[in-house]
C-alpha cells in the first residue's frame, strides 16, 4: 500500500481556536479541520457550519455560550457536504438556510456523501451514530437573501459555482467579514471532487470584489487583514488553475487518467505539497478534473464504493 486511504491514518486531535473579528463575529477553527462561524445579533445567533456530529457540535455551542445566552435561531450550509453540517440538529435553530442548488445536491447525492465522508474522515465524525439523517434546510433562497439579526445586516450570497454548484457565502458588509465556506482554503487543499473548476475562478473574484478586511475561510486560521485575505484568494486560485491546467494539459496530449495523476501530483507537490489533506484531495481532485476536461459539466456522484475504486487505481494500492 502506497499511501492510507484518504484521510483514515488522521486521528490525531487538532488545538480549537475561538477567535472574535469583531462585536459578536467569531471563527471556530481548528488547524485546518472544517471551520465554523458564529454571528451574534441583537436578537440572536446564526451559525455557519455545523461541524460533522451533534457530538461535535457541542464544544461549538459551548463556547457560543461563554459570549451569549441569546437562542441560536440560524444554522447557514455554505454547501452541502456532511463534514460541514451533519451537526445541525445540535443546535436547535428555528431556521436551516440553504441555496437552492445546494438542495437540489441534498435530494440527488446526500446519502452518498455521507457515507463516503464517514469513510474518509473518521476522526471528523466522532459520535456518528449521533447523526438523525441528512440536514434538510427549512428556508431555501436564489441568488441572494438579506436576514436583519435586529439592526446586524447579514447578506447571504450564492456566489456561483466552484467546491460545489451551491456554495453560499455570509457576507457582513457594515464589519467587512465574509465566511467563504470551501470556496477559499488557507494553508489547505481545495477539495474539487465535485467543483466546477472552469468557473471557479471567476467565482472567487466575486468574493474578491467585496474587499473584505477579515475572512474565515473553509479551512485554515482566520485572516485578519485585507492582505491575508487577498493572499488566501489568490493561492486558492493559484492551486485550481495550476491543477486543472495540468489535468487539461495531459488529457490534450493523450494521456491516461492514471499517468496524469502522476505527472500532476509532481507539478503540485513542491510548491503545494504542505497544505493540510494534500494527499488526500489530490486523487479526487484530478479525477474530477479529468471528468470535466473532458465535457462531463455535471459531477459524477462519489460513493464510499467509487472511492475506493479510484484510490486503489491511482495510488496503486494492492
């Protein structure tokens, strides 16, 4: 065996940070595990992300509850993968916000996601059986949604493809914080088994044009400066147009999936290679990658079955 099975062999516990951006604005992140956001309001809290298990989301709400006893009244999927919000039912919110895409994805894939996630971040699902089911959103918007939290202004944005078809961005203009869910990683590898890789550059310079001062990405610490988060922009894009162009380049020439896996993984890995799940996204990224170079605009679904079969294909396992 070349290399362990996705992310199995990570077991170790990673340091939580809690960290304020600003009056009732926080980032639970956690050494380049899935992060959350917390938006406290005149009249309440909206969460951003849930965090993989009701069990885990607990340390999340206990914290929110050393800054506020406000009722936590929104749960915000910036996307629909499970390692993100199969905790949701932890925290009781009177609202699930979703974009319709991110639904459509729900309805078509969730049940698959889940159980391949499980298989790839067993470390990220402590307490499954906790899970009830999929997370449903209860409120689904198109394109943009506003939610006054009293006089907070939160704008709510479906920025445009790229990790996902549905991702959401939280976008507070009167603070100039954006949570940008998966759409920006900071130290760590973009996930693209399931992206738009064509669109999502463009997509990023959505969230580019905001100019936001601080960021919390999907991964990663929280950005703290307008520079940090144009740095974080900019090598997420740097990483997609590096790894779809060298996929695009390989299928031009004629080359096997398999032997442009090995070609592109050598082109990434010295200058990408110390990203957090570097290994483990590579051969999901490049198989998408391949998928959509080749004409498939719509993702092929992965299943815990399919992910194997890939990773024994190009890692060569035995």
């Amino acid at each position: 065996m070349t290399k362990n099975f996705a992310s199995a062999a990570d077991l170790d516990e990673k340091e939580v940070s809690f960290e304020k951006l600003g009056e009732g604005l926080y980032a639970y992140t956690a050494e380049g595990d899935p992060n959350t956001g917390i938006i406290i309001g005149d009249d309440g809290v909206m969460v951003i992300d849930t965090q993989a298990t009701p069990t885990m989301a607990q340390d999340v709400i206990r914290r929110i509850r050393e800054v506020t006893d406000l009722p936590i009244k929104y749960v915000l999927m910036s996307h629909y993968h499970a390692v993100r919000v199969m905790g949701a039912s932890a925290y009781n919110a009177e609202q699930i916000i979703a974009s319709k895409p991110t639904y459509d994805l729900i309805v078509e894939r969730g049940e698959h996601d889940f159980k391949s996630e499980v298989g790839r971040f067993p470390r990220l699902f402590n307490d499954v059986e906790s899970v009830p089911g999929l997370t449903w959103p209860s409120m689904v918007f198109e394109g943009k949604m506003t939610i006054f939290m009293g006089k907070r202004r939160v704008e709510i944005i479906h920025a445009g493809r790229g990790h996902t078809a549905g991702d959401t961005i939280v976008w507070l203009p009167d603070d100039g914080v954006l949570f940008s869910g998966d759409l920006v990683e900071f130290g760590a590898t973009p996930y693209t088994g399931d992206a738009h890789l064509e669109d999502w550059p463009q997509t990023l310079n959505v969230l580019r044009d905001l100019n936001p001062q601080k960021l919390v990405p999907g991964r990663g610490a929280a950005l703290m400066t307008p520079e940090l988060c144009e740095q974080a922009i900019a090598e997420t894009q740097d990483f997609l147009e590096s790894m779809y162009g060298a996929v695009k380049k390989g299928r031009a020439e004629g080359k096997e999936l398999g032997q442009i896996y090995k070609d592109t993984y050598a082109t990434l890995k010295p200058k990408f290679g110390d990203w957090v799940i570097f290994d483990h996204c590579l051969p999901f990224d490049v198989t998408r990658a391949f998928d959509e170079a080749g004409g498939l605009d719509h993702p092929r679904i992965w299943t815990a079955e399919r992910d194997v079969e890939m990773w024994k294909a190009l890692e060569e396992v035995e």
